[in-house]
C-alpha cells in the first residue's frame, strides 16, 4: 500500500512539473505597439492607454537622447518599455549620444539603410560595435525603396559587416510589397539566430497598396497563425511589433482590435501541438 501511495505521489509531481513546463513553455513573444500608431497626447497618456489595452509598451520610436530618456521614463512609470528607436545609416555610424538611453534595457536599433557601399558597410560596422558595447541590439529593417529592401539583402548585408550584434527584423508588410509569400516560412528559417525581431499587422497577401498592406491585426487575409508557426518552430525569442504606418480610423480601437486578434492567435496556437525538438547532438 505504501509502495503504491508513493508511485502516485511521484506520478503526480511529474505531471504538475510538466504542466508548469508546458506553461511556462507557451510561445507569448512580447508585443509593442508601433509609434506611428500611438499618438493620445502626452507620452504619460500613450503609456496609460497601451497599459490598458495590454501592450508590453511602444517601438520604433523616431527621437533619440534626452526626449527618448524622458519617454523612457514615463514609460517605466506604468511599467511598459520602449523598446526601439527607428534610425538610418548611410556613409556615418550612428551617434551613441542618441540611444544612449537604451542601453541595458534589452533594447534594439532598428535600421534602415541607404545604397550599398563599402563605406556603409563599415558604418554599419561601426554602429554594431558602438550598440553592443551599450548591450543595445541592432536589426536591419528591410524597407522598399532602401538599400536593403528584402531578406535576402538583409542577409547579404549580415554577412558583409560580418558582427554578431546585426541582424534584421522580418517585416511583414514589406516582405508581401517585396517578396512572394510562399517564401515566408524559407526566409525566415534561413535568418536563423540572427532574426532579432518581428513586425505586424493585418495585411492581404497578394496586397499591392499599403492600404491592403498595413491594416489592424484583424483584418486582411494573411493568416497570423501561420506566422506565429514558423516563429515558435524556429525558436523565436524576440519580440514583437505592431506596425500601424497610414492605417485609417480611431487608433484606439484599431489597437483594441489588434491586441485582440493577436490573443487570438496566440489562443489557436497553444490549441495546435509544438512542433517535436531535434534530438540531442543535431
């Protein structure tokens, strides 16, 4: 009787550890809104009302030195963050003045850049080095009519500068403008460890306009399920942003509505089984 009561209490401790791991487990990157889609007035503002709505604070912000440290804080204070500042590189580094602020905050420079030279390949270089002496990640961000416009040149352009603090943010509405979207999963797997981050939104596949492009989370055709897939098997631990560049109506409710679909998605996902982990050794 005792050899049976202490199975079942063994059994029971391996089941409660694997459901805390199966928990702890669930992919739930974090998510920020897009500056350019949060504007209600003061920053103190903007921070209460991506509080409310569930937001784990804002990126891609446009100012760097003492406004982005003041909106750091006013940040801090609701207890979101701010996660990046949106810059460009041509033929010169970036200022380590301007993102100072973000240094140690597991922060990141999202970076687009001009054509490709090979004194824009040292300056970025150069930004990488200066970012990571301040912990600060940098990502390329694939932007149409830029020097880097798709993956693959984003790639190219890792390899160039050849520095482990670059690598590139996979955005959606520019890779439907650029790429074919059959070939989202294949570049995606093929940025590997170095995708540090992820754009957004609602958007249709074969879309050609930004308005069918770049539209709230909960609308268009693209499935954000399939995204969210491929990022939780290829071990995607960064985070994630909202674009809302141009999207027409209240923007409160467009990132209600976001916010919402984005649960949804993570919800259907954690319904569908992991995919199995490779074997030790491969």
């Amino acid at each position: 009787m005792k050899l049976f009561k202490y199975i079942f209490l063994a059994l029971l401790c391996l089941c409660t550890v694997g459901a805390a791991e199966a928990k702890g487990g669930a992919f739930a990157p974090k998510f920020y809104a897009f500056q350019n889609g949060v504007s209600f007035g003061s920053e103190a503002e903007n921070a209460a009302t991506l509080k409310s709505l569930g937001f784990d604070g804002v990126s891609q912000v446009n100012h760097g030195g003492d406004k982005l440290k003041e909106q750091m804080e006013t940040y801090g204070k609701s207890g979101l963050e701010v996660l990046s500042i949106y810059l460009n590189v041509t033929d010169k580094p970036i200022d380590s003045k301007v993102v100072e602020p973000l240094a140690n905050r597991k922060a990141m420079i999202e970076l687009t850049v001009g054509p490709i030279t090979p004194q824009l390949v040292e300056a970025v270089r150069q930004t990488a080095e200066m970012a990571a002496k301040l912990n600060i990640q940098v990502a390329l961000y694939p932007h149409v009519g830029n020097g880097v416009e798709t993956m693959p040149q984003a790639m190219d352009l890792i390899a160039k500068v050849n520095h482990p603090n670059l690598g590139v943010m996979f955005n959606l509405c520019h890779f439907l403008k650029r790429e074919k979207h059959e070939e989202l999963e294949n570049v995606i797997e093929k940025a590997g460890d170095r995708l540090f981050a992820v754009s957004t939104n609602g958007a249709d596949e074969n879309g050609k306009d930004w308005n069918r492009l770049i539209m709230p989370l909960d609308q268009g055709g693209f499935s954000q399920l399939r995204l969210l897939k491929v990022l939780r098997r290829v071990g995607f631990k960064g985070p994630v942003g909202l674009q809302c560049y141009a999207v027409k109506g209240d923007k409160q409710t467009n990132l209600k509505n976001s916010i919402a679909a984005w649960r949804k998605a993570l919800q259907q996902l954690a319904s569908e089984p992991a995919p199995p982990q490779p074997a030790a050794g491969n």
